[in-house]
C-alpha cells in the first residue's frame, strides 16, 4: 500500500514543504496537524501496540504444563529447526501465490468488462461481488457443504458433466484440499481486486482511448500501452493489500480443513492457532505469528519499493 | 514508505521509537497491575477453607455438548429446577460449539477468567493449572453418597493421586448394525461377527456399489484415535508402556497388529466409505443414518444421534460387542467428568451445581433422552434404566470397558493431533504403516521429554 | 462495428457464465435452506424442489435466539462504523492537510497495524479486555474491529481528502472558520461518498468477523450473527437446513446495505486508491 503523503510532490521536497508551511507563518498548525491523528494512534496504541507487545513478551516463554519459563529467544531458533514451522510457510506462500493470481486472474479482465459495458453495470457490478459479503465462516461452511463427498452438489455435477470419473474427496487428499481452499478462497476473494481495479480504471480518461482509436491502435495494444500502465499502480496496491489479506486469512481454513490432511493446508495462521490450542504451546504459537508479522513487513516493503510510482515514469496524480 | 525506511530516519525519530518501546511495557504494567495481583495467588490451592458464600453468586459453566440438541431440553430444565432451589445462585451457560470448547475455555482460564463449572481433558487440565481439585468437598460427603461411585470409576477424575472432576456420564462403545443391509446381503443379524475374521466376511459381503461396510475414521478430532483405540484393545494391545513414559503404536506387536488390521479395511480390502481422511463423529453417523454405510463403532449416545438425522433409522439399529482377536474381550469407555476451575471464587457453589448435575433424575434422563450412560455405579439397576433393552446391553460391555481419555497429561494434543496425522499418512500411503507408526513413536518421545 | 458487437456478444456470454459460477454457491445455500429435513441428504441431490418450504427458517428463528443475535451484530457493527469514521477522518484530515515529522512513521504504524495475524492476538487481547472488565460487553468487539478497518479507511480517506483542492479549505479560513470548522463544514460533506466507502467496507468487515467475536463473548444473549451460527455448527450434530438458513438471514442484510451503498464504494476507492 503506498500512501503518498506529499500531495504528489516528489519525496525528496519533503522538507521544501515544510518550509512553505513555515513561510505560512502557521507554527501552531503543525501541532494541530498531531492533534488530528492523535486519536487515531492513541486508539491503536492500546487496542492494537500494547497486546502485541504482551504477544511479543509471551513468545520469550515456553510453558510445561504450570511451570513457565524464560528461553529468550529460545522459541524463535526452535521454530527455525523444526519441520512445521517451514512445512507451514511453504503452504502459506505458495497458498497466498495462488490464490492472489487467481484473484487478479479473475478480477482484472471482469474489471475491464464492468468497465466496458453500459447496461446492467450496477447489477452485474453487485452480482459480482456478492461472495465478498458472505462472512467467512458462512462461505467456508458452504463450501464444505458443496463438496461433500457423498452428497455435495460438486461431486454430483461434475460426475453428471462426465468431468470426473468417480465422487473425489475434496477434502481429503492433500493436493485436492489444498486446490479445494484456494478455491474457496478465490471465490470470496476476487470481488475486493476487481473493486479496485474496476476503480483504477474509471479514472482513465477516455481521450486517451478515443486518441490512440483514431491512431488505429487494436484492443489488444491499447490494453497494452493505455490500460495498463494506469494499472500499474493500482494492480500494486490491490496485490499487496490482497497477499496481506490472504496470509492472513484464517477463518475460511480453519472450518473447511483446520490445517489437514497432514498438514497440507496448515498455513501460518493456522499454525499459530492449532500450537496454541491444540498443543497448548502459547510461546512458540506467539513466536510463529511474530516470525509471520516480520515476514509480511518485508514482503511489502521490498514490494512497494519495487513498484512505487515514483521509479517508473507514470504519475499517479 | 519504503522511502521511510530508507531515508527519513533520523537519529531522533529512532530514539524516539526506542523510548517509546521501552516505555510501553511500562504502561503496559500499569494499565495491567490492578488484576493482575489477585491473579497471581489463585493458583490452585488444595484446601478449600472459603466461607460459604452468603451473597448471591453466578457460576458460570461451559461443556462441550451444551449447543447439541439432544441435550438442550434437559439442561435448561435442570438450571431452572436448580435456581429454585437454590435462590442465591445464578447458573450461567456457556455455549459454544464442540471445535472451539477449548479455545473458549483456554482464552478465558488465560485471563484468570475460566468458567466455574467446566468438563475437560482431565489430565491436560490439570497439567496446565486449570483445575482445583475437591477431595475436601468430596471427603465431607457422607459415606452413603460417595458409594454411588466406584473406586474404578473415580479414577477417570484423579490425576496424581487428588479428584479434579466427578465422572458423570460416559458413552460405552460398541458395533452398530443396519439390519436391512445386513439381511439384505444374505446375513444374519442374530448372529454377528465376534471375531476380526468374521467381520472382515460381513464387511466384504455388505459393501456394494454405492455402499460400504463401515469407514475408517481419520478427520481432525479425537474420535480417530478413539475408534483405533478401541481396535487395538480388542486384540489386547496397549499404546503406552506400564509407567506411561513411552508409546508403544509400532513397539507393542499386537498393538501394530489391530492397526493393520483396521487400516488395511480400507487400503486393502476396500470396505470403507470414501472421505475417511475427513470423517469424525459426525460424518460417520450421517452416512449410518443415510444408510450408506452399515456398520460403524460408536458409542451408545449415537442411537440418538442418527435417529434426530434420520428417524426411520431407529427401528433399523443392532448393536453387538466389537468384533475381538484372540480373547481379548475389551471395549472402550469415554468418560465425561464435571471439575470446577481454579478461578472459581465459590467452590462449595460449583460442588452444589455438579452434585446436581449428577443426582439421579438428570442421570437418568440424561441416559433414557440424549442416551448418555451415568457413571455412577448405583443407577445400573434402576429399574427405569433396566427397563430399555438397549440400554441394557450397552451397561453390560460396559463392565468389560476401559476408561477413555487416557491419563497422560499430552494425551488432548497426542490424540487430536499426532495421531490423526499418522492415521492420515497411512490412509494416504504416505509410507507403510509400521514406519509411520514407529515415527509416531518417536515424534511422542521427543515430545515428552521436553515435558 | 459489426465486429466490435460481436466481441461483445462474446464477453457477454463469458461474463454470464462466470456469473453463474459465482453465484451457484448462493444459489445452493438458498435452496439447501428451504429443504426439509429430510430431503437435505438426498442423492442426487435437488437442484429444487416441490417441497421448498420455509419451516427450517422458522424452527431455526424458534430454537435460537437469532433476533438478539441480529441485534448484537447491528449495534456491534454500526458502532464500529461510527468510530472507524470518526478515527480515520480525523486523521486522514492531518494527514492530507499539514506536514509532519512523524507522518512516515505513522503510516508505517497503520500499515503494520494491517499486517497483524489476528490470531496472535486472540489471547493478549483477550487478556487486556478481561482486565478492564469488558468481556460481554459491545466494547470489546467495536474497539477489537475498529482496529482491523482502520489502517484501510484511513488510507481511502487520505486520498480522497487529497483530491479536495486546498484551496476550499483557505477560503473557509478566509471567512473565518478555523481548522475544525473547515473540517466540518467544508471537508466532510464533499467527501461523503468517501465517508460512506469506509463505513460499508467497516460495516462489512465487523459483521462478518468471527474469532474475537466467539472468545470475547461468554453469554449467549451478546453473541453477534458469526458465532450463533457457529454454534449451530456443533461437531455433533449439524442441521445443514437450518444452518443455512441461518446464513442466508445473515447475508441479506450486507446486500442489501450493498446494494444501496456500492455505488459509493467503488467510487470511494477510485478516489481514495487512485487519486490518494
């Protein structure tokens, strides 16, 4: 997520334009300007800062039934030597792979079509994101309802269609069900890129269109040199903020397959959940979801480092 | 952002972040300290010396079943008979579905909050400093009460030598039969399998087409582990060593012997449902009430389970002892016991509510509606018990029965995880089973001795 | 021309079948919820059915008390909106409008706020609201759901207060409103289709949210829509009938809300997310 926070100036004016508030002879607007956001970060400082830190503190602790004791870092190097912290991370990262590019797989060209059309564009606009209204929870067990081996709708239809030759057990063998949760995650998932991208592309002006039209420019090449390029920003911020999103997402496995078959589907929230409640390992737990904090922080800044508007030529504005 | 990272910080706005980190704990503590006191001096004490309680007092009581349907009409009628007899106190359910009982229960007992009347894991309770133990409460009980429960099956609540939970109720397993499928494959229910030979014949001659024998259970909850438990009692196998420091699933041959045998239903022989990876409890019981498969081993509480799926069951039911190899005539008994937790500021309170809870009208109402058999011994030959033939019989394996959870402070973690991961590789061929099983055993070592 | 309609026609049929895709699911939900009992484990299963009837939706709304539920999740999810309004205007209002030393560090704050797993935070959070005595209570959730919309809201509206020219602010000031005044008067109402984005994305997420929601709450009657229907779910026992019922009552409110409100939502992120 990128928030320019110069109005469009170039970061490196930053302090130029302190030096025009300055010149504005407001110095007590710099203090109200904190005052405005305060709220906002004394909020967080307590609901969210002080339970992470107490989650940080807990994750220097290892417990044995009553008896806690302090290991330091001890949970953490555990975690780097232990086979399901990395079974985990690679579910999590080819789960949140997947899925993300399906999302923007679906939701771009059904972006570009709601952006096209003219009649039905608020019905068609709502229709398709309807399943990003249905709670987690209420589309995970609708899911697993769908699938059911014996009598889920999917089995019946696609053995109907001659797709499948026998009922599958979609939960059940490990690359189905991993297959099986994107899926139900791509399907609540996508209506949040296309809203996005949809948004992106309202803005680009039509001229642009109608110009490179009288140019003879095909479709295709003004997907190519127009769409995209406007895109390019926002495709950014919709990917980061839905890997965040996805990396974190719990509820929907937790119901469908709570981590299983053998671990196929125990993304990294999920371990944090079962190491907590299942095992009673409420350390090492707040140790994965720290390990799993400090992952998403770099993701995104090496990712919106990479594409930042500022290195490419386009302007954002 | 990035460019924070990169170019804007100063010394100052570092030092400042550090201040403020290190300041946070601080505030942390103040904002925590005023509870946080009391908290630390709760840690279970052994002598219960608290006052009556002479104020009104709200106890709050959390157990896994209370959402079941099965259980609903009684329990709310008992919490409304109790406030009438006793005015002062204030029963307050806790509901919540049996997947996140624990979660619920833990997340509270964290916050020095945990429900006064709870039914947990016994052993795992207690290891973690959830419980209070009651052998005061209990020893101030007259004789003629305490005699309602054996020695036997008091042990259920015992962990080193102290009561933490009062066995209530319990569901005594057996093998169930749908008599239209069996007589539909040319058998006869009057005589069914009492060995593993002979069940493996019914098996092959009652799966068809579109059904099957039985089902494997391997999904994510301790059933899986309960029904290959009972599997591998039934041939006499053990997965503990006598000081319970070491499993024995792949050391003990008997013991490897019944999970072959189990397993190989479904990797061999193909008698199984498909789906066994993701069937527990529930699942199994809906293919029984839909007649899609015709044998399943279950306890006595799933009569009425299939009959609310599917009503036209009922008449369709048999039950028999498991099948056994060798002469190993052994079943499995899962016990539910009621304990009061460590934050229970009126354990006399809680003690009232559980021997209510326990008294003989909701025993046996608790046995005739959600067919949950009383744990206390002296109810077996209530006539109002004696009468249901069904009944009946399932008291009577319960005399050859062995007391589930087992006693191991991990045994809530082992059984709802490592093992269920065994039992799924093996069903997923993921190796064979005596190495599957003999990581298992190691995986546990490991994880004892960090105990 | 002929062409171009053809392509459409094509794109057309494309969209309505992906459309179909999308929406079977719902479509299922809806019709397992209206089978009785005994039709819902039926195979082949039915794709409809002459039996369709209501009684699940009844026998469910008579077992539990899914009004109160609905209630909890109305108050739970309205008072988030209200505050996560509140908060991320104010902000978004100093962060559009003044130059800070702090802004960078503030907006990597929100951004890491973003970025928690919620389920690390199940316990100390539970633990800190314990502390002030507010488990059971409306607070609890609003403050624990507020805090997941936030980082996003504020990032809409800092856009959107962005895409206000300065210069309506100054000529307020010039007739002599102060700051808050301008705020008030000037940014707020042109930015409403902003305000009501943040409000239905907020609104969406806190009613849809679960796992604080099943810990935070010990007493039936303040149980929002989530964890009831959860509960419905027990391992023992599930009505598929009846919980879809349930889900369905708990889904209509959100689109119907969407349907009066997504104009504003996509017009919001256009603002916040591409003029930002």
């Amino acid at each position: 997520m990128h928030l320019p926070e110069t109005g469009g100036q170039p970061v490196t004016v930053a302090p130029i334009g302190r030096k025009s508030w300055r010149g504005r002879g407001l110095r007590r607007e710099h203090w109200l300007g904190y005052l405005f956001v305060a709220p906002l970060f004394f909020f967080l400082f307590v609901v969210i800062f002080l339970p992470l830190v107490q989650a940080v503190y807990t994750s220097l602790f290892r417990e044995a039934g009553v008896t806690v004791r302090f290991v330091g870092l001890g949970n953490y190097t555990q975690l780097l030597g232990n086979g399901p912290f990395w079974n985990s991370l690679k579910v999590t990262v080819t789960y949140a792979v997947a899925a993300v590019a399906l999302h923007v797989l679906i939701g771009l060209p059904l972006a570009l079509f709601l952006n096209r059309i003219r009649r039905g564009r608020t019905v068609m606009r709502l229709a398709f994101l309807t399943p990003w209204m249905v709670a987690p929870v209420i589309g995970a067990m609708m899911w697993v309802w769908l699938l059911d081996p014996h009598f889920g709708a999917v089995n019946y239809m696609l053995h109907s269609l001659g797709l499948i030759q026998q009922y599958q057990v979609w939960l059940g063998e490990p690359a189905l069900a991993f297959w099986s949760v994107v899926l139900a995650d791509v399907w609540r998932g996508f209506p949040f890129v296309m809203l996005i991208l949809l948004a992106g592309l309202q803005t680009i002006p039509k001229e642009e269109y109608e110009a490179s039209s009288l140019d003879g420019a095909a479709p295709l090449q003004q997907f190519r040199y127009i769409t995209l390029p406007h895109l390019r920003y926002l495709l950014a911020v919709a990917t980061t903020l839905d890997v965040i999103n996805t990396v974190r997402a719990f509820d929907m496995i937790a119901v469908m397959t709570r981590g299983g078959p053998i671990h196929a589907t125990e993304v990294l929230p999920v371990l944090i959940y079962n190491t907590a409640f299942q095992a009673n390992h409420f350390g090492p737990a707040a140790a994965v979801g720290v390990v799993l904090l400090l992952l998403l922080v770099v993701f995104s800044s090496v990712y919106i480092y990479l594409l930042q508007p500022g290195r490419s030529s386009e302007e954002n504005i | 952002m990035p460019s924070f990272l990169t170019k804007e910080v100063t010394r100052r706005s570092v030092l400042g972040g550090l201040l403020g980190l290190a300041a946070s704990p601080l505030l942390l503590q103040a904002c925590m300290t005023p509870s946080a006191n009391p908290s630390a001096s709760k840690t279970p004490s052994p002598a219960l010396k608290t006052a009556p309680a002479a104020g009104p007092v709200t106890l709050k009581w959390q157990t896994a079943n209370l959402t079941e349907a099965q259980y609903e009409p009684i329990w709310k009628e008992m919490v409304a008979k109790f406030q009438v007899q006793n005015p002062t106190i204030t029963i307050e359910p806790i509901l919540v579905a049996r997947k996140d009982h624990w979660t619920k229960f833990v997340t509270a007992a964290k916050a020095n909050q945990a429900p006064d009347v709870v039914s947990v894991d016994i052993s795992t309770g207690v290891y973690n400093g959830y419980l209070l133990p009651f052998d005061d409460l209990w020893a101030a009980e007259p004789e003629s009460y305490r005699k309602a429960w054996t020695e036997d099956a008091l042990v259920a609540g015992r962990y080193k030598g102290k009561l933490y939970g009062l066995p209530s109720w319990g569901g005594i397993y057996a093998e169930f039969y749908n008599k239209d499928l069996v007589q539909k494959a040319g058998l006869d229910i009057a005589k069914p399998p009492a060995t593993w030979d002979e069940y493996l014949n019914w098996a092959k001659r009652l799966t068809t087409q579109d059904r099957w024998a039985t089902t494997i259970l391997g999904g994510p909850t301790d059933t899986t582990t309960r029904v290959l438990l009972s599997w591998i009692w039934s041939n006499g196998g053990d997965i503990f060593n006598p000081d319970m420091t070491a499993t024995t699933f792949a050391s003990n041959a008997k013991t490897l012997e019944a999970i072959k045998y189990y397993l190989d239903l479904e990797l061999v022989h193909k008698v199984t449902a498909p789906g066994s990876v993701n069937i527990n409890y529930l699942e199994q019981t809906v293919l029984f009430a839909q007649e899609k498969i015709a044998t399943m081993r279950n306890a006595y509480w799933a009569v009425a389970k299939v009959a609310g799926d599917n009503p036209a069951i009922k008449q369709k039911i048999a039950v028999a002892f498991p099948p056994m190899h060798g002469n190993n005539r052994a079943t499995m008994v899962s016990v539910t016991c009621d304990s009061i937790s460590k934050d229970c500021k009126n354990p006399e309170a809680a003690w009232k509510w559980i021997k209510f809870v326990n008294d003989r009208e909701w025993s046996i109402k608790r046995a005739k509606i959600a067919n949950w058999l009383p744990l206390r011994t002296d109810l077996i030959d209530d006539p109002e018990v004696k009468q249901d033939p069904l009944l009946a019989q399932f008291l009577e394996y319960g005399k050859v029965a062995k007391a589930y959870p087992l006693n191991h402070p991990l045994w809530a973690d082992i059984a709802a995880t490592d093992v269920v991961s065994t039992v799924q590789a093996a069903l997923l061929k993921r190796g064979s089973v005596e190495e599957l099983f003999g990581k298992l055993d190691e995986t546990l070592a490991k994880k004892f001795k960090e105990m | 021309m002929k062409k171009a309609s053809v392509s459409q026609v094509a794109s057309w049929i494309l969209a309505l079948a992906a459309l179909a895709v999308v929406l079977f699911p719902l479509y299922w939900m809806v019709n397992t919820s209206l089978k009785p009992a005994s039709e819902v484990f039926q195979s082949p299963p039915t794709f409809y059915s002459s039996r369709w009837t209501l009684e699940p939706y009844r026998h469910m709304w008579a077992t539990r008390p899914f009004g109160r539920y609905f209630f909890n999740s109305l108050v739970v999810s309205g008072g988030s909106t209200l505050l996560a309004m509140a908060l991320s205007s104010l902000a978004a209002y100093g962060f559009s409008r003044f130059h800070m030393r702090w802004e960078r560090a503030g907006i990597l704050v929100l951004l890491l706020t973003q970025m928690l797993p919620g389920t690390l935070l199940i316990i100390p959070y539970f633990q800190f609201m314990a502390r002030l005595g507010l488990i059971n209570s409306y607070l609890a959730l609003i403050l624990a759901y507020v805090s997941f919309a936030l980082p996003f809201s504020t990032w809409m509206l800092i856009g959107f207060f962005r895409s206000i020219p300065r210069e309506l602010d100054e000529a307020a000031m010039m007739d002599g409103c102060g700051r808050i005044e301008s705020f008030w008067r000037v940014i707020l109402p042109l930015s409403l289709p902003g305000l009501v984005a943040v409000a239905t994305f907020t609104f969406l997420q806190s009613w849809n949210s679960y796992v604080f929601a099943l810990v935070l709450t010990t007493d039936p009657s303040m149980f929002p829509l989530p964890v009831g229907i959860a509960n419905i779910m027990g391992e023992y026992q599930v009505q598929w009938n009846e919980l879809m019922a349930a889900s369905v009552l708990a889904t209509l409110p959100v689109m119907v809300l969407y349907g009066f409100l997504e104009r504003y939502l996509v017009a919001g992120i256009t603002a916040g997310a591409v003029k930002g």
